[in-house]
C-alpha cells in the first residue's frame, strides 16, 4: 500500500451535509468517499482532455446530456 | 513505491527476499512482456520437439505493455508487480470504480476489480514441471483486498476467471457466480467482506 501524506480540508456546511450523506449511501468513510472523488475527477478529466465527451444517458427519454467538467 | 517480501523458491527449498511494487510503468510491462514470451515460446519448442506439447496459459496473449500504458497512470486502476531478481514474477491491474458486488447482503456495494493478474510462465504448473516460486497469484490476490479495504470497500474484490484459473479461485474461497455473457462467457468470482477477513488470515 502506498505511503499517505495528510492534509487539513475546509468544507462549508452544505459541502460537508452532502460528503455525509455519501458517505452514509456507500458505506464508506469519508476520507474513502472523497480519494475514490479524485480517482474519478482525474479519469474524466483525462478522457476530455484527449478529446471525449461524458454523457448521462436517460434510457426512457432517449437523451444525452453531456456533462461539463472544469 | 517498493516494500520487500518473501517469496518461496521450490527449485532450492530456500525463502527468498523479493519485491512488491505498487504501480509499474509501460517500460517495465514491456520487459515482462519480452521475458516472459521469450520463455514461453522456448518451453513451447522444447515441448513440440519432445512429442508433448504443453497447454499453453490462456492469458499467454495478453501484452500488459499495452494494458499499462493506457491506464497505468490513472489512481483508478492501480497496477503493481512482483519482482525478483530484476525480472517481474507476477503482474495485476485493477479498477476502482464502476464494479459493484452481486453477492446477497452486498448487492450495489463498491468493489475492486481485477480486470488482469497473471504469475510468469516459469512459475505455472502447466507450462514447466517444476514451478519456480510458490504463492504469487496469492500474494497478487491479497493485493487486492489490501486496496479495497484502503478504499474504504472492506475487502470485496471480484474478477471473472479465464478456466485455466477457477481452480485456484475457488480455492482461495471465492464463491463462484454464473457465466457472464458480456465477458466471453467466463464465470465471475467474488469475494465478501468475511471471506476476505478470512482470506488475509
């Protein structure tokens, strides 16, 4: 397992209501919520950046929406 | 990052000093992929010329260069080695997100899946007759449970198993799931909290 470096992290109220409620959903602490976040972050970012596109499919309308990532 | 493990000889009967990677580049799975086709295709010949051809390992096409340099430097499939004298033992990636697990009591939850793990051809029952090292397929396996009980999964891994490798999968106490048609009919294995508790025993 790799080395952890730790870090202090400043959530409004609203931004730490909706890490509980994940946390709560996965079963899973937050600490793991937010690195499994960044895993993502970094994936989807990558794939932009070569060019791709993310979108939600809703099956029953039959539309994409594409997300837009920062 | 490197931490030193053990690893059992059976050539020599003697416990060796080898080395666990975490994240492996596509340099270093090019070097695999070299050594081990090198071997493979020697054996291969020795076999042909002696009259018994030996089974060759269904994931004897894999080319894990291309696996790692795709996805290899994304936190979400992490990759590692095991290495022993400058030449990689056994090789895994896996993928952190998207997976979830089928068993009752766990059914949507999280966990880590192995999309590839393989032991070099010297270390394979069905390539050589005397295997060189024992357990890296498990100590790879036990890998995986260490990264989903570090993400927060509690132990719950799952892969789907080429034939030549149930055995040992339900061996370690996977529990075997049905035939997956969206993966080339192979059976899908997964692995609980418990049995994970119990596996890292």
């Amino acid at each position: 397992m790799s080395a952890k470096r730790t870090m202090t992290l400043n959530l409004t109220e609203a931004e730490m209501d909706v890490l509980e409620q994940l946390s709560s959903e996965k079963d899973m602490s937050k600490t793991a919520v937010l690195r499994q976040a960044l895993r993502l972050y970094q994936v989807i970012t990558a794939r932009l950046r070569v060019g791709e596109k993310f979108f939600f499919e809703d099956d029953i309308a039959k539309e994409k929406k594409e997300l837009v990532v920062l | 990052m490197r931490r030193e493990i053990v690893l059992e000889d059976r050539h020599t009967g003697n416990y060796v000093a080898a080395t666990f990677l975490d994240r492996i580049d596509a340099t270093y799975a090019r070097h695999a992929d070299d050594l081990w086709l090198t071997f493979l295709a020697a054996e291969m010949a020795k076999a042909q010329a002696s009259g018994s051809p030996l089974r060759v390992p269904e994931h004897a096409h894999w080319r894990w260069e291309r696996k790692v340099a795709t996805v290899g430097h994304l936190l979400l499939y992490p990759t590692s080695a095991i290495e022993y004298d400058g030449d990689a033992q056994g090789l895994m990636l896996l993928k952190t997100d998207g997976e979830f697990a089928r068993s009752p009591g766990q059914v949507g939850r999280p966990l880590v899946y192995v999309v590839f793990l393989a032991s070099a051809p010297w270390n394979l029952p069905t390539v050589v007759a005397r295997p060189r090292f024992r357990g890296v397929g498990t100590m790879l396996l036990r890998a995986a449970v260490d990264t989903s009980v570090d993400l927060g999964f509690k132990g719950r891994i799952g892969l789907h198993a080429l034939r030549q490798s149930e055995a040992f999968y339900a061996g370690i106490g996977m529990t075997v799931w049905d035939q997956d048609p969206k993966k080339e009919n192979l059976n899908y294995f997964e692995m609980t909290p418990e049995q994970a508790a119990a596996f890292l025993r």
